[in-house]
C-alpha cells in the first residue's frame, strides 16, 4: 500500500545548471541527468521524491532557472531543505532557492517561459565564453556564402518571427502541433562581438528556439532564401533550417501569474545564490 501524500508539503524549488555536465534534464539510462542528479541529491536528504518539472532541456542546455515541484514529508521544512541540499548537489548544478506556494504545479501553472541563445559575431575568441557560445564565423554549416551576418539583420529576421502562429516548421514534430505567441525576439550586445538573442513566449515546443536563432542565422548568412523563411513562418511551409548547437541555449526564466508565483520579484531580479560567471551573466 503506498503511503498517503496528504500531509506532504508541497515545495517549488529554483535550480540552475551547466548543461554540459549532463545528458539533459531527463532521467534516462545513459546518464548523467539532472533528473537523477537532483532526485538523487533529495533522496540523500530525506526526501524520496520523483520531481515535476516546468521543462525538460536537452543535453547540452543550460538553464538560469529551472522550476520544480516537490512534496516534503510531514514535519520537514521548505528552510531546512534549502540548508541540507546544496552540499548534496554535484558540480554544475545548483539550488536558488526553495518556497512553499500556493497552489502550485511547476508545469502545469507556468504562464510563459525566456529563453537567451548566446552568439559570437565577431571579435577575438573568449575561452570563458567558448563552452556557452555559438561562434558564428567559425560555424561550418554557415559558411560558404561569404556574406558576414550583422547584428541588424540577424534581429530584423527574429522580430519577423513574433506572433501567435504555427510554428511546426521550427519545432521537432513529436511536440504538438499547436498556435504558440512569440511574444518578443530581440538582439542584445554583450561587448566583444558577443550577443544575445532574448526570445520571450507562452510556451515552446523542442528545439523551438534553436531552429529559430539558427534558420535565422541561416538567412542572414545568405544560404537560406528570406523567402523560405517567410513561408515557413506564415504557412509552416518546411525548410532545410538550422537547428542552432545546445550550448548557446540558456532557459532564462519561467513565468507563473501574480498569486500563484511562489518566487517574489527581488528573487528574479537577483537571484541568491546565482553564479555570475559565464554562462549565467545578465
């Protein structure tokens, strides 16, 4: 007979990860995961827990914040968990912080999630920014057009891209097939020829992101037509796009609606506990 989870404490707790200690997010025979990494950690500490997460990221993602919902036995604490925890967890993954909500499910309430994809577009080579940055000139599958990619006309292609649309052209086909909202696709620079693509929406099917900044990589570069691009985008039309390397991909941030987020806007805004070095820079 299982034992009753009526008096468990439900948790929602905020981790960060270095996506290349890990063959993704989800448990899975090959491992390492950060399923089992962080499941494993918790069993250590008393709490036998399979978690529930907003997402799963694919071997090679990093992730700024990653929700999960756990139920802590009668007796234990939300404070005591955040303490015991940390010095469980093995390198490249981390704990923010744990809270108790309200009425909360890491998946299920989030009302949108941010993504950040890092690019080198020019500028000399950065070793602390190699493992978490697409270096576009030295991409092989960009080259061959001998068209440089500017900063312009890589974010004149994303901002194309925001609405409410089907984005099957851009999605790995065994996620639903569905209208998502783009709601923004904007270009940042970071200095020394790095930037930042910040793609912000209401959901994301696999490798959404990572078709989009890469075919738009792709056009900028002159080896897509802007035309394909555009049929894709308006009529799902499929083309021959880019699915752009994990390791510029960062899960930045999810959402959840004012009353059911359990984390407050300080905590966003400066996450304790947060390493600063790459790849998790504002």
């Amino acid at each position: 007979m299982l034992p009753s989870t009526s008096r468990r404490i439900p948790v929602a707790l905020w981790i960060w990860y270095r996506g290349g200690n890990f063959r993704g997010f989800q448990r899975q025979p090959a491992g390492p995961t950060v399923q089992e990494a962080l499941e494993g950690a918790l069993s250590s500490v008393g709490v036998p827990a399979t978690i529930m997460p907003a997402g799963r990221t694919d071997r090679g993602v990093h992730a700024r914040m990653q929700v999960v919902s756990v139920r802590l036995e009668p007796g234990d604490s939300a404070d005591a968990l955040a303490r015991r925890l940390p010095e469980r967890l093995p390198p490249g993954l981390g704990l923010v912080c744990v809270r108790v909500p309200r009425s909360f499910h890491a998946q299920w309430s989030a009302s949108g999630k941010a993504y950040r994809y890092r690019l080198r577009l020019g500028g000399a080579s950065d070793a602390a920014w190699a493992p978490y940055a697409l270096d576009v000139p030295a991409e092989p599958l960009l080259q061959g057009a001998g068209r440089p990619v500017t900063p312009e006309r890589l974010e004149e292609l994303l901002g194309a891209a925001v609405g409410t649309r089907d984005f099957i052209a851009f999605h790995e086909k065994s996620s639903p097939r569905k209208p998502r909202t783009l709601e923004s696709a904007t270009l940042h620079e970071l200095g020394g020829g790095l930037y930042e693509a910040r793609l912000s929406g209401d959901g994301f099917a696999r490798y959404q992101v990572r078709y989009l900044v890469g075919s738009a990589l792709k056009v900028a570069a002159g080896l897509l037509p802007e035309a394909e691009w555009k049929a894709a985008l308006e009529s799902g039309e499929a083309i021959e796009g880019f699915k752009a390397p994990a390791h510029g991909l960062i899960l930045w941030e999810v959402r959840y609606p004012p009353g059911v987020d359990p984390f407050s806007a300080g905590e966003r805004l400066h996450p304790p506990g947060l390493p600063l070095e790459p790849p998790f820079l504002p």
